[in-house]
C-alpha cells in the first residue's frame, strides 16, 4: 500500500509542475523567437543575395551570347532596331526581372555607359573581343546583415569575355 500512496503523491505534484514548467517555457519563447526570426530573415537574405548574384551573372552571359551573333531582333522598336537594345533586352529577359530591381551600370571594354550614352557600337565589331560587366548593388534589408555591408548594401559584378563572331 505505501507503494500507492507513493504514485498517487508523484501524480499529484506533477500538474503543478507542469504549470509552473509552462509559464518558464513561455518567456523563454519569448527571448528566443525573436533571435530566431532574425537569423532566419538573415539566412533568407543572404540566400535571395546569393541567388541574384547567380542570375545577373547568368543575364550578362546570354546578353553577351547574343551580342556576339550582331543580331538586332529583340529590340522592341521595329523601326529602326539597335544592336545595344537587342543585347540589354536580352539581358533584362535572362534576369527574371532582376535586372530593372538593381538597375545595373553596363560596362563593355572596360568603358562605362549610362542609359543616355548607349550606342549601337558599344558591343565592338565583328572580329573583336567585347568584355560585358555589369555594376549592382543591393539594397540589404535585414538589420542584422546591414552592419556587414557598406551603405547597407551588397555591391556586387558579373561580366562575361566573348569574342564576336564575323557577322554582316
């Protein structure tokens, strides 16, 4: 008997344990979830950083497999097509719409070219070796990740060497 006298005494401290367990779990949530959440928007970020880094450099590689061949149909003005139309919308389409997010500087041949100064021969003739780079930045919004980037932001290039094929 001093055996059930002993189980029925165990069970009926447990519920006030539990109670007491519960309440400590609750603030320690509390002081945790916060930490928490922001190393994984941290971690989000950094991955979102990673992955465009990948995407304008692959952008600037199709931009430059494109500028190679001399071809001027993707320039949406029919008109009168430019060679260096073609080559940045074939770029904006190969960048998932990343590309109008971090409005790059486009450098060819180590010249620096605004939106103003572009020019159909920007991208070289036929024959000549034509160096694509372009100059982002992002905008970092985690607060935890800002300290580590100057500005709070994540300045970043990615350029592609091709030469032009002989095109007419």
């Amino acid at each position: 008997m001093s055996c059930t006298k002993r189980s029925n005494v165990v069970l009926t401290m447990i519920p006030s344990v539990t109670r007491r367990q519960s309440g400590a779990t609750l603030v320690e949530m509390a002081i945790v979830a916060p930490v928490f959440l922001l190393v994984l928007l941290a971690l989000v970020e950094l991955s979102l950083m990673f992955f465009t880094t990948l995407t304008m450099q692959y952008a600037v590689r199709e931009g430059a497999r494109y500028a190679v061949t001399g071809q001027t149909n993707l320039d949406p003005n029919t008109g009168s097509q430019q060679r260096y139309a073609a080559v940045i919308a074939k770029m904006k389409d190969s960048s998932l719409g990343m590309y109008d997010k971090l409005n790059p500087t486009i450098s060819v041949n180590g010249t620096s070219y605004s939106s103003s100064s572009y020019s159909d021969g920007m991208f070289g003739a036929a024959g000549s070796i034509i160096v694509i780079k372009l100059d982002c930045s992002w905008t970092v919004t985690t607060p935890l990740l800002g300290q580590f980037f100057s500005d709070g932001k994540y300045k970043f290039a990615v350029a592609a060497t091709m030469r032009n094929e002989f095109f007419p």
